[in-house]
C-alpha cells in the first residue's frame, strides 16, 4: 500500500500539535518535514529544534527533506533531534556518497532529492548507499505549487532500475500531489507520496483525500 507523509510545511505553525494529532489519527504513515534555509531555496522554514520538539512526542515517522546548502553541516543536528530519515539534494552536495555514507553511519536512513531538471544519473554511483530516492515534482521551495506532469517518466525509470536492482528503496514524490495527481504518480511506480496543501488547506477535504490515496496500488 502508498505510503502518505504529510508535509507540516502546510500545517497551522500556531498549533502544529492539533494538526500532528489529526493525521495521525486520520492514517498517515510518516511526517514530512520541510527545511528550508533561504539560501538553496528562497524561504527558512524549520529547523532541527522543531523537530526535536515533534520526536519527542509523536511516533510518526520522521521524515526530513533538507533544502539547504552545505548539508553535510546540519545532518548531525537532525540526527540528534530524531529523524528517522534525512533526504538531501543532490544539487546542493558535491560530496553526495561521503553525505550518504555520513547518514547510514548514524543508522539512520538516507534519501536523495532530484529537481525536476536533474537526471537519475546523478544517482549512478550512490545506489548501495538509499534507502529512498525523492522525486520533486514542483520546483523545491514552496507549498501549493502544480504539479510538473514531465517528471512521471523520471518516475517510471527510477522504479524500474530499484525493481530490476531488487533493492529496497523507498520512491517517495513531492510537489503538487492531491487526489488527481496521486493516481498517475502511484501507476508510475511511487511508493510514498508527500502531501501539504491538499491534506491541511480543507480538512473534511484532506481526510477524503488520505482514504483515496492510500487505496491506490502500484503498477
Ligand atoms: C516543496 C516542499 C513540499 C511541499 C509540498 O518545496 O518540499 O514538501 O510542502 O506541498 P504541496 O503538497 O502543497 O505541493
Ligand atoms: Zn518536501
């Protein structure tokens, strides 16, 4: 079954525990978190104290996708705060298997992020060291945006190369994903789907949405 990590990105900041409680009560698998630092990505968002508060009182998976320059100086921080797995980008690394290798030896999970212009080649070299790939498919930086159908082939080759590979990788998707989209994603072969907007904006709205998507099956 499609795994949901909603994005806390589109959550009330104001009372982040309310909208924490209500997903976990409405089914969702993992959280999402959202870090951005206003440089590889125009916005700051959250930082690892945040998390460190979530850890401390949700099971919920903890899913961090850093979208900061020079990562490699914050993986600690969010190891210690409790994620369960750090996803970088690819772009934002020149050092990507020394990164990948930093996050493993923590015994933690490791992902890469690809924007919609970059190649799966970037991840040639470093197969041995995911556990998840994460396929943006909005231009990392903001919530709400619309989804970026030219990145569905990405998708579909991805989930060939890990099915062929039998490896035990996680597909993840961001960007854009509500009931509408989701169906065409999961066929391609994603097995986690990231959520903001369409699961907090409406409620009544967001809880529909989750019982769909999780109904989906993959090619
Ligand atoms: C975008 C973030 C996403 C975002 C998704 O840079 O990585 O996780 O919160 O939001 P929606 O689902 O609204 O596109
Ligand atoms: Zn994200």
């Amino acid at each position: 079954m499609v795994k949901i990590s909603p994005s806390i990105l589109s959550a009330n900041f104001f009372n982040l525990e309310e909208d924490i409680r209500w997903v976990e009560q409405n089914n969702a698998d993992w959280l999402h978190v959202d870090v951005m630092d206003g440089r590889f990505v125009p916005h700051i968002t959250i930082g690892s104290q945040v998390v460190d508060a979530i850890c401390s009182r949700s099971d919920l998976f903890l899913d961090v996708h850093l979208m900061i320059v020079e990562p490699d100086k914050h993986i600690l921080d969010f190891y210690n705060a409790g994620a369960d797995l750090i996803t970088v980008h690819a772009e934002a690394t020149n050092h990507l298997h020394r990164l990948l290798h930093r996050i493993k030896e923590l015994g933690i999970k490791a992902g890469v992020a690809l924007n919609p212009a970059t190649s799966v080649k970037e991840l040639e070299y470093v197969w041995d060291l995911l556990d998840l790939v994460l396929v943006m498919s909005v231009n990392p930086g903001y919530a709400g945006q619309k989804f970026i159908p030219a990145v569905i082939p990405k998708i579909k080759e991805i989930s060939s190369i890990v099915a062929e590979s039998k490896r035990n990788i996680e597909l993840e998707v961001d960007g854009g994903i509500n009931s509408t989209t989701a169906p065409e994603v999961v066929k391609a072969g994603a097995s986690v789907l990231v959520m903001g907007s369409a699961i907090f904006n409406k409620k009544e709205e967001g809880i529909e949405t989750i019982k769909k998507v999780k109904k989906l099956k993959k090619r």
